[in-house]
C-alpha cells in the first residue's frame, strides 16, 4: 500500500487534522499532538482522545499512515543541562500523548550542539534523551528525521543518524524519516536515476530500510549540497518533479507514511493527486 499524505493542523481540534487529510484526498497525514510553539500545554483529556480516535476510524486512517510531529522547541542534543532536561520532559509528554492518541509513531528533529559540545557528545545526548522516553512509553517508536545540517543541527548524515541508533540502548526500537529537501541539502543527491540509487542504496548500507518508519516529500528551494531547509513544492524546486513519481513507485517506500510539507498549502490537493497518480505511471 502506498499512503500519501501531508501535514495537517488540528485548529479547532485534533481531529481536525484527519478530516482536512480525507477532504484533500489523502490516505496519510502528519500533524502536531499540541501547540507546537508552546513548552507545555493541558493534558489530553478523554473526549479529545475519543474524538480523534473515532475520527481516524471512521475515515479509515491506518494508525500506520499517520507520522505525528514533536515540538521544533525540543533539542534532546542541548548542551545545557537545564534545557536538556526540559527537551527531555516535553518530548516525554509528546511520546505520551501519541500513546493516549493511539499513535504508534513520533517523528522528531535530532538536536543541536550549539557549538558547545562535539557532534559525537550531542549524538550521544540524543540517544540518552531517546532512552527515556522509550523506558517510560515503549508502545511509541521515536522516529529520527533526517537534517539538513543547517546551522548546528545533527543528523544530516546517514552516518550521524546510525551513530545515535548505536549510541542507544534500545535500537530495535528506533525509526528513520527521510525527509527528501533535507538529504538534497545535505548532499545526497536524488535528481537523477543514478544519483537517485546511489543515495538509497546508501540509505540501505548505512541505516537499513527495514528501519524506515516515514518519509517527508518536499522539493529544495536551496540548492543541492547548501545545508539550508527551504521547502518548495513539488516541481517547483531543485530536486524537480520525477524522483518524486521513482519514490511512490519503489517499492521500498510501501506501507510507510509519505508526508508533504510543502509550503503552498493551495496545492495540497493537487500534489497529493500528483503523488497518486504517478503511482499508477509507466516506470521510469
């Protein structure tokens, strides 16, 4: 099964979030649990669980399609103790509310060093701050987003990424989302059939496909090899339309989550048809 997807809001309600991906066609979405600009924000309560929960049922969401997404205030790699720990407490609180949300995924940005620590000591953080979180709530498996490595941010190497799965105790527990403008930027190339294989069958040797647990589908406004998180939509970018159609064809990105992020939120209905579409297309 190939599940298309994009990030939703939940304005209003989280099940909101569900009804706009069904409206645009979607058989897949991402969404924030909360506010994601705020530290801390009411617990759940039982009829926002029960809304949401019935909600995915009714549209027939697989609880698989759906890729949720921490705070971008969480840094699980800070090299200040206090700001570590309060990374720490949120992301376990978000780890918490997929699990009350029936959600079996949390997709999350690795960390940052801030010039402070070596990028080995902030991976090692990462893992540690991973641990916790799976100690406490191991019915929920963090997901690793890929970076663009822009300012001091960690994890835009597959290397890197590798390291903190490692690094962490509970490895078999740990997921990966590549998200497409990140590798771009970080120097895995995907324009070309050539370049495109090279890059995931790296991806293979390195991390393993078996660990692949989503994928965030955006075009580059920045160029290849920048280290600079511009999303652009799909054609509109560096990147260009083809790869996109090579990875909802590849059999390799089945039955997991394919998230847009794309900035135009007006094409959201189109892209995600052009996703579909393609599925269907000749094999390049």
């Amino acid at each position: 099964m190939v599940y298309i997807g994009c990030h939703t809001h939940i304005a209003g309600g989280l099940e909101n979030a569900a009804i706009q991906a069904h409206d645009l066609g979607a058989n897949a979405f991402a969404l924030f649990t909360k506010n994601q600009r705020q530290w801390t924000v009411p617990p759940l309560t039982e009829g926002q669980i029960t809304a949401f929960r019935s909600t995915v049922e009714q549209l027939g969401f697989s609880p698989k399609a759906i890729l949720p997404h921490d705070s971008y205030l969480i840094n699980l790699g800070s090299p200040v103790e206090e700001k570590l720990r309060s990374a720490q407490a949120a992301f376990l609180e978000e780890m918490r509310r997929c699990d009350a949300l029936h959600l079996e995924k949390l997709n999350f940005h690795p960390g940052s060093h801030l010039n402070q620590i070596s990028v080995d000591q902030c991976l090692r953080l990462v893992a540690q701050s991973i641990d916790l979180a799976i100690e406490q709530v191991p019915t929920v498996m963090p997901v690793i987003e890929t970076t663009a490595g822009q300012g001091t941010n960690v994890g835009s190497t597959f290397q890197e990424i590798r390291d903190i799965i490692g690094y962490s105790n509970h490895p078999e527990a740990i997921g990966v989302c590549i998200d497409t403008c990140h590798i771009f930027a970080a120097g895995y190339d995907i324009r070309t059939r050539e370049t495109y294989e090279k890059t995931f069958e790296t991806f293979g040797a390195v991390i393993g496909f078996p660990r692949l647990a989503g994928m965030h589908l955006n075009d580059a406004k920045s160029a290849f090899g920048s280290h600079v998180d511009r999303h652009a939509s799909i054609g509109e970018g560096a990147i260009g339309k083809e790869p996109f159609s090579w990875i909802v064809q590849d059999p390799r990105f089945q039955d997991i989550p394919l998230i847009l992020e794309t900035p135009d939120e007006t094409k959201w209905k189109e892209e995600i048809a052009l996703l579909f579409s393609a599925c269907h297309a000749d094999h390049a």
